[in-house]
C-alpha cells in the first residue's frame, strides 16, 4: 500500500499524523518539567528552609532562587556526562 | 472497514512507531538523568552558592561516571558468578 495520505490530497491524515507527534513531544516535555519541578522543590526545601517559620524568610527565598538556578545547572552538568558516557561506551562496543 | 477515523497508511504507521521509539529513548534517557542528578546532589551540594565551582562540577560528572561503572562492575560479577556455578 503506497503512502496515500501524503501524496494523494488527504492532507488531514498527513496532518494527523503530525498533530500525533506533536502532542506526544509536547506531553513528554511537560512530564520531564514536571520532573524537574518536584526535584527542585524537595531538595530546595530540605537546603533553604531547614527550620520552617510563620513565612519564608527575604533570606530564604534569595537562597531557594540560588537553589532553582544550581540544580538545574546539576541537572545540566549530569546530562552531559551520561550522554557522553552512552556515546562513549557505544563506541566501543562497536569497536569489538 | 466500519471505523470512521483515519487510517494511517503502513508508511505512516512505521513513522509513528519509530518516532515513538526514539521519544521513549529519549525518555527513558532524562529519567535516569533525573535519578542521578536527585543522587549526585545530595553527594555533590552541600552549601547553595552564585554558581557551581569546578570541583561541584568535577564530583558531579565523577558521580555519573561511577554510578556507571558500579553498573558495568555489578553485571560483571553476576557473570563471574555464574559461571563459577553458582
């Protein structure tokens, strides 16, 4: 069966299938920011409020916003590291 | 056929299920990211600063690197094991 969708005028379907993808990009982007956001608000809680007051303290959210802007960088610093690492190992299983 | 969706045509289908494929990979890839950046943290961080010095940086990449080689080392030793007839 030949690619009818695309090449004989059934824009809709070749349409659909890019609707398709891109909603499944947009949820998984979503699900990994969603990620990224609980981290954030764990560890930062545990290092910037270690003893909870009445409110956040002007201190405690100058450190909280420190803490948003590092983790992500960590988060930045570990992805680097275990995709250059996949690729390494990769290579080298090739090579054998 | 009855169905009153569109069908995707077979090429388009295999689009589909390798671009699925290659999502999940990538998926799986920034969850186990996730995981290591939680772990390498805790390990890595103990004082929030204005940026990540060099040897937060160093003991986080040296963090990764020795998760996986624990891994390697781990699937290594299960060989040995059984191979000595355990």
């Amino acid at each position: 069966m030949s690619d009818y969708s695309s090449s004989f005028g059934a824009p809709e379907l070749s349409n659909k299938k890019q609707e398709v993808m891109e909603q499944v990009r947009g949820e998984l982007a979503m699900a990994n920011a969603q990620e990224l956001i609980n981290k954030i608000n764990e560890k930062c809680y545990l290092k910037c409020v270690p003893k909870p007051g009445p409110r956040l303290e002007s201190g405690e959210q100058q450190c909280l916003s420190k803490c948003m802007d590092r983790y992500m960088e960590a988060w930045n610093v570990v992805s680097r590291s275990y995709v250059n690492r996949i690729q390494r190992e990769s290579q080298n299983q090739q090579m054998m | 056929m009855s169905s009153q969706q569109p069908q995707f045509s077979e090429n388009d289908q295999r689009e589909l299920a390798q671009f699925l494929e290659a999502e999940n990979a990538k998926a799986r890839i920034q969850q186990t990211v996730h995981t290591l950046t939680d772990s390498c943290w805790d390990k890595c961080i103990s004082k929030v600063n204005n940026k990540l010095d060099r040897s937060e940086e160093a003991c986080l990449s040296n963090c990764v690197e020795r998760f996986l080689d624990t891994s390697l080392f781990i699937v290594k030793r299960l060989e040995d094991l059984r191979g000595s007839g355990m």
